[in-house]
C-alpha cells in the first residue's frame, strides 16, 4: 500500500483519536473540531441527535450529569472512512462505529454490550 493511501486509512483514526482525547477532557468545543457541520451521532440508547448545536447540547449534559465521564479505549482500528473504536466507560464496554467525510467525523453510531 502506498504511502499516501496510507496517510488517508490512518487520518480517520487520528480524527477519531482526537475527538476522544477531547472527550475525555470533557472540552466540548474541541469534540466540535473533529465533527461535520452535518454530523449525526446516535447514543447507545437509541437518541440521534443532528447538526453540532444538537450535539453540543448533548454533551454539555452528559458532562454536567457525570463530570467523571472518561472513556478508555481498548481497541481502535480503521480503512478508508469508516472507524471502528471498542472502549469501555465505567463498568460497560461498548463500541463506536464511525463514519468520516473530508476529514471529519460526519456520523457516530454507539453501541453498548449487554
């Protein structure tokens, strides 16, 4: 595979990466960097919420609600605009399955086991 196809698979991780090292600084407006104007994300419950000010609202009260939220990720692996993140947050593990669009996350589907 060549180098810059290469750079491409990896810049997914890397947004994906980001994105949770700003989650886990519970800095809102650095999550925002790495999504889409369009983004959609859908919790592990079954709520979707679209566009960044849907998302923001979110996660101002996901953070408000449980100011130790932390996110530990177990495995991270990804090809061309999909990434697929496994983490554990508390005592429940669950999945991520990401899609990017120029760079940046445009969807995030959770998924919780159990």
């Amino acid at each position: 595979m060549s180098p810059i196809r290469m750079s491409k698979i990896e810049s997914g991780v890397r947004a994906v990466l980001e994105f949770n090292e700003a989650f886990n600084r519970h800095d809102v407006a650095g999550m925002m960097k790495c999504l889409s104007d369009d983004c959609v994300l859908e919790d592990a419950n079954n709520n979707s919420y679209s566009g960044k000010e849907s998302i923001i609202r979110f996660y101002q009260d996901l953070f408000s609600e449980s100011p130790q939220a932390n996110i530990e990720i177990e495995e991270i692996f990804g090809l061309g605009l999909r990434v697929v993140m496994r983490w554990k947050y508390d005592n429940a593990r669950g999945v991520d399955v990401f899609k990017l669009k120029d760079g940046l996350i445009c969807e995030k589907l959770s998924y919780v086991k159990g």
